[in-house]
C-alpha cells in the first residue's frame, strides 16, 4: 500500500511537470489541480515541494502563480550533451572498431555507476552483450575507472563513498585504498584496464573523454573475450584507444 501511495504521488507530481510544460503561461495551484484533476491541496503541496527542489519556480509578478523552473533545464541540458556527445564520438568509435576489430563502447557516469549510451559492434564471431542503457559499476569497469581517475578529489570520493565495491571476480580490485592507488597510475598512464575484474573471461581497455573546460565527461573503450584480447595486446591497444578519445575531446572543443 505504501508503494502504491509514493507511485501515485509520484505520478501526481510528474502531471503537474506535464502540465507547466504544455501551458503557455502561469497557473495558480487551482488551475493545475483542474488541469490536472486534483484536489487543490494536493496540488499546492506538491508545487511548494517542486518548488522547493527547483523544478517549478513562482513567476515575481504573480507570486500565487507557478511555472516551470531552472531544474528542469539543467536535466535536458544534460540529455542534450550526452546526445551530442554520441553524435560527435561515434565515427571516431566507428574507425576504432574497425582497425582493432573489437566491440567499442561509450559510456558516460551516472548516479555512481558506468551508462553506455553507444555501442560499435566488431564482425568477429563471439561479440559482447552489452546493451545501450545497460549500467555496470564504476569501481571494476575500464570505462568507469578511466572516468573516476581524472574527476576531481572531492567528486571522485563522493562516487567511491556511495559505490558498493563488490567483489564482481576474484580479480575485483574491491578495498577502496587498492583501488585509489590503482586511479592514480591510471591517471598518470591515461588509460585503465579492466582485467576481467567486471566479468570472467571478458578483458577490456578503456580511456577518458574531455569537454571543452577540461572535465571528464565520459570513456570510450575496447571490450573482447579474454582469449582474444590478450593483456599484451590489450596494452598494445591502448595508445589506439588513448588516441581516440583524445581526438573525441578535440571535437568537443578540449584542448591539452
């Protein structure tokens, strides 16, 4: 019953957001519970919790009056550059895969754990099985430690506090002083390897992406089956992925 409760409140809450959306100007806390087919004390707690967390705001010459607010704008920019990230990267990714022959992926950070939101499949028989939109963890991932090398001290702690370190293989770098010792040498070589700490059998090699303020926004990397991707070979191949992710950073307007 709780859970049903939050999910309708939830979706109360998500109405009001529609509703701001379509309306070309303000609306009182009346209009919105009749748009939206609420009481109006619903919806007025609602609005002040929204606005409260930045998500609607109150226009100054109408304070009873409501109206999307900034929140909201932050969010779709984010959308937006991740969007652009993937249009900007994937020919890039395109010419990686076909010179290693190897699945690439792009990801990027989110809420404590690696996103992929591109994918170039390699022609060789045995592939990955990765899904664009699947998440994996940031702590044993190629792609989420080549990110969490080069954030800032404070961010980077804060993604460690909140990620649960489980020991995915026995290879699992999974004790937090290990594995910040393990972000400095990735840092200072500018690639990292997933050994098949993630998954048996599954090596990886991975690389920052930079914006145009120099903040790591997002990895690329080279994923294959341990006996294909050898770690000689995965060592080899990282100058290529390096180098990719570097000419990615380029387009996106960083400079070194």
């Amino acid at each position: 019953m709780e859970n049903e409760n939050l999910a309708r409140t939830v979706g109360k809450a998500l109405d009001i957001l529609d509703c701001l959306g379509r309306e070309k100007t303000c609306l009182s806390a009346s209009e919105v519970a009749r748009h939206c087919r609420f009481s109006r004390p619903t919806a007025y707690r609602l609005l002040n919790t929204l606005l409260n967390r930045g998500y609607v705001t109150q226009d100054r010459s109408q304070e009873e009056k409501y109206r999307l607010g900034y929140k909201i704008l932050e969010l779709s920019k984010s959308l937006l550059d991740s969007v652009e990230l993937r249009q900007q990267a994937l020919p890039f990714l395109q010419d990686l895969s076909r010179t290693v022959n190897e699945t690439v992926h792009l990801a990027v950070l989110d809420r404590g754990e690696v996103v992929y939101i591109e994918k170039v499949e390699s022609t060789q028989p045995v592939r990955m099985h990765s899904t664009i939109g699947s998440r994996n963890p940031v702590h044993c991932t190629a792609l989420g430690k080549a990110i969490l090398a080069y954030l800032p001290p404070e961010p980077q702690a804060a993604v460690l506090e909140r990620a649960s370190l489980a020991q995915r293989t026995l290879r699992t770098i999974a004790e937090r002083a290990a594995l910040q010792a393990h972000l400095r040498q990735v840092c200072a070589q500018g690639f990292a390897i997933d050994d098949m700490e993630n998954e048996d059998g599954i090596r990886c090699v991975g690389a920052p992406i930079f914006d145009h303020q120099g903040r790591v926004i997002a990895a690329l990397s080279i994923s294959g089956p341990a006996y294909r991707l050898g770690l000689e070979r995965a060592y080899q191949l990282a100058a290529q992925v390096k180098a990719t992710g570097e000419a990615i950073s380029r387009q996106l307007g960083y400079v070194a």
